[in-house]
C-alpha cells in the first residue's frame, strides 16, 4: 500500500465514521447519512484520526505490558484476566470517545 492510498483511505474511513450516531439519533435515511457524516466530518478529519489513533496506541501498549506482567505473575490466566480487564477499559473509553466527538462536531456545525 502506497502513502498515497493510506491517506485516501484515512481520509475516507473518517468521513464515514458517524454513519451509526446518524442513522440511531437522527434518524436519517440511508442514503443520506453517507453524506451527513462526510458534511459533519469535512474540516476535522485529522484531528478525528488522531483522537481515534493515539489513545489506541496508548492502550494497545498497555495492554501488552500489564498482560506480560500478569502472565509473568500468574502464568497464561494472568493474561488472560489482565488482558480482559484493559481491554473492557480501553473499549468503554473508545465509546466515550466516539459520543463526545459525535456531539462536539453537531454542537461546532450548527
């Protein structure tokens, strides 16, 4: 994959990223809720990428040095568990991420 197609496929995926909250809250049809996302989106796509990317990388990290340290504690259950529990987190606060962004792009483009 060039540089080139990476960034045209970022900048896509971010256009689309509120597809759901859309169709859910809004209740738009299904036609139009491609175009509402990439309107509301237009301007921050960037910014929404990096939202989305670093804390990611943050707990992707995490997960892999807490669930080291509870296999080395407890062996292939202490990963697991470890793991289990930094992930429930990680994917709570993702959620939490994507309502907020959601709302403060509505609240920024009307």
């Amino acid at each position: 994959m060039s540089a080139a197609s990476f960034v045209v496929a970022i900048r896509r995926q971010n256009g689309f990223q509120f597809l759901c909250f859309e169709y859910v809250l809004q209740g738009s049809g299904t036609r139009s809720i491609n175009t509402v996302s990439r309107e509301l989106t237009a301007g921050y796509r960037w910014k929404i990428f990096a939202i989305y990317l670093i804390p990611g990388l943050i707990i992707g990290i995490a997960e892999n040095v807490l669930a080291r340290v509870g296999m080395s504690i407890a062996g292939g259950a202490g990963y697991g568990i470890i793991a289990f529990l930094v992930t429930a987190v990680g994917g709570a606060y993702q959620a939490i991420v994507n309502i907020m962004s959601y709302h403060d792009l509505r609240a920024v483009k009307e």
